[in-house]
C-alpha cells in the first residue's frame, strides 16, 4: 500500500497487482488487484495497516497453497467503499430480504459447528470451521457489493455488510484462538459475533423478517497441551522389539542472530529471512540400557521427527548439514547408539520475530513409543 501513496503516482495509476509465489516456482498461488477507482476508497495517507481480503477490486487464492486465511481486525485499513451501488445484479426488496435469510441462516448453523466442536475440546476442528466461517462471510460480503438495491433498502444492506464484517473478524479470531490457546482472541471473537449478529438482525428487522441465533463457541483451556512435558524432563520409551530403553529429553533454547557453516573449504554464512530468527532446540537422546533380546543398537529419530509448534503452526527444520557450528554448538543428527552412549545437539528453526517461547511446544514423532510433546516456555 505504500507505494499506491508515493509522490510522482497520483493520476498515472491504472491498477497494482501483487503476486505470491513460492521459491523458485513461476506459477503463483494468490494474487491480488487494486484498481484506480478502488484506490480512491482508501483513505489518503498510508498508517501501516493491510487492505483486507474482500476489499480487494479482485483477489484470488488458489487451492493446496497452505495459506490460512487469518487477518487481523485491528489493522484493517478502513475503505469507505459506498454501500448498494453495485452495477452488476439489480435486486428488488422481496429477493434481496430472502436472500439476507439465507446467509444468516448458513452463517448461523457454521456457527453452531464451532459451538458443538468447541464444547467437544476439539479445537482443531474449531480452528478448520473458524477458518470456513470467515470465507464464508468474505464470499457472501464479496457478492453483496455486487447488488444494486433500491434507495429504502441501503440502511439494512449498510448493516448487514457490517454484519458479515463482523463474522469474518470473529472467524479470524477464534482460529487463532483455538490454534495457540489464547483466551484473549476467543473473547475477542465472541464479542465480534454477538456485534455480526445484532448488526445482522437489525437488518433483517428493518425488513420485518428474523432468524435464530446460536449459542457462542465455548473458550479453549488456558494450556493447549495441558499433559505437556517441561524442560530437562525425560520422556521414556522401548524400542519396537523392547529390547532397548531409551529416553528423549528436551533440555533448553537459544537464539542464534546467524550461523557459518563450511563446505569444500568454503565458509557460508545463514542469516534468516527478514523479520525472523533462528531458535535452537537442544535436543538429548540416551540408550539407558539392554534387555538381552535382540539388537542392543538403536538408531535415534531423524531431525525432521521433531516439529515446533510457532504461532498456531507445526514449524519445519531448518538443520544444517554439518554436526557441529562454531559458537552454536553441537548439532542434532540421526545416529546409530550402544547401549549407555547419548546423542546432545541443537534443532534450528526459523521462527517469526514475534515467536513467544512461553506459548510453544516441541513435537517428537516416535512411531510405536508415542509423541510426546514438550512445553517450551
């Protein structure tokens, strides 16, 4: 949006459109489109804040692109787009009543969805109908826009727009609330639905038609793994022929600001991506002892058998090839143990620059012996 306010613009702008794709691939998967006359809509003077999804003159997201559709309601650039002039689908008041009905009533029964899996603990089906909930109501803003409605009737289309404003925040917000276990999002959400569904039943009274309204979702607990285990604890397990007892331990983190790594005599230097940083994960795996059956060797889990929960996100590795950095440390590696040897090295991660320690969670995928999870903070 920065650019759209840069002096030597002004009436030379016909449209900006942005792109994603990902690392060395041409095709995109989301793109977006402002035109002129939009950029009109946008107050003069940029303040930092990002142009929401069903604010865009087009906007498309494709599918398998594993972008979660979460925007933040308090940095909404507010557009002050005019309400029921659309030019695209005349609708008469008879139809234009039915159709509010219908959105209601689906926008409703989501909302049911995610009270049911909310009362069930089932947060992870909370955060996938959350996410549902807030496209919803963007498709259903989107071609509201679209209808050109008679003069009477602007007044309940200006409220029910801001009705479907409203669910698509509550959307946003409970996902994130129920990914990361935040009671302050959740509250945040439920107060944006019970504005979406007065907004949204003001305007069907002003028409002399209502629908019900559900319950609102139950918050998440405090801890999303409440059973986690704590730093420098053991987690202790056989091997598959239950010959070996081993154990995993997850000891301590650091941050690291960037690391060197040699190959062939040539020194490369790792910097994360702008806006993050690296956390290692000090990661110790010990063979306690031999049962006398079978092979007294293990081989210990592979570095990607360990994930970091960041933001609502299981976070891929970012491992260097090499078992040791200067100034880090040693570094976790799949190795083969005897019985009474260990292995103690660091899992790097990239993380946001917002990462909160005190919230995350480090994943072990052990096959058989279970995963144990391992609270960071």
């Amino acid at each position: 949006m920065q650019a759209l306010y840069a002096d030597g613009v002004g009436d030379d702008l016909g449209f900006v459109v942005v792109v994603f794709t990902k690392l060395n691939e041409k095709e995109y998967f989301a793109k977006f489109v402002l035109d002129a006359a939009d950029v009109a809509s946008f107050p003069a003077g940029f303040d930092g804040g990002y142009i929401r999804y069903a604010d865009w003159s087009e906007a498309l997201v494709t599918g398998g692109a594993g972008v979660v559709g979460y925007e933040s309601p308090g940095r909404v650039l507010a557009c002050n787009r005019p309400a029921g002039g659309g030019a695209a689908i005349p609708c008469p008041d008879r139809v234009f009543g039915s159709i509010m009905t219908d959105v209601a009533t689906v926008l409703n029964e989501k909302i049911s969805e995610i009270s049911c899996a909310a009362g069930a603990e089932e947060y992870e089906t909370v955060g996938t109908l959350s996410m549902e909930l807030a496209a919803t109501a963007r498709a259903d803003e989107q071609f509201f826009r679209s209808l050109s409605v008679p003069e009477e009737l602007k007044p309940a289309y200006r409220e029910f727009l801001n009705g479907l404003a409203m669910y698509q925040d509550a959307g946003s917000l409970f996902w994130y609330g129920a990914s990361l276990s935040d009671l302050k999002s959740f509250s945040e959400g439920n107060d944006r639905l019970v504005q979406g569904q007065t907004q949204t039943r003001c305007a069907l009274e002003r028409l002399s038609l209502q629908v019900a309204a559900p319950d609102l979702p139950p918050a998440p607990p405090e801890d999303l793994y409440p059973d986690a285990i704590r730093l420098k604890q053991r987690y202790e397990f056989k091997d598959r022929a239950g010959a070996n007892n081993l154990s995993v331990r997850v000891d301590s983190f650091a941050w690291i600001d960037r690391y060197h790594t040699t190959k062939d005599e040539v020194q490369e230097e790792h910097r994360p991506s702008y806006g993050n940083r690296f956390l290692g994960v000090l990661v110790e795996v010990n063979h306690l002892g031999y049962w006398g059956k079978g092979n007294q060797k293990f081989k210990t889990p592979k570095p990607g058998d360990f994930t970091l929960l960041s933001q609502g996100e299981w976070v891929k590795l970012t491992q260097p090839d090499t078992p040791y950095i200067r100034n880090v440390g040693s570094i976790y590696q799949q190795v083969t143990l005897d019985r009474k040897e260990r292995i103690i090295g660091y899992l790097i991660y990239e993380v946001p620059g917002s990462f909160d320690p005190s919230g995350s969670y480090l994943k072990a995928e052990l096959g058989d012996a279970g995963t144990p999870i391992w609270r960071l903070g």
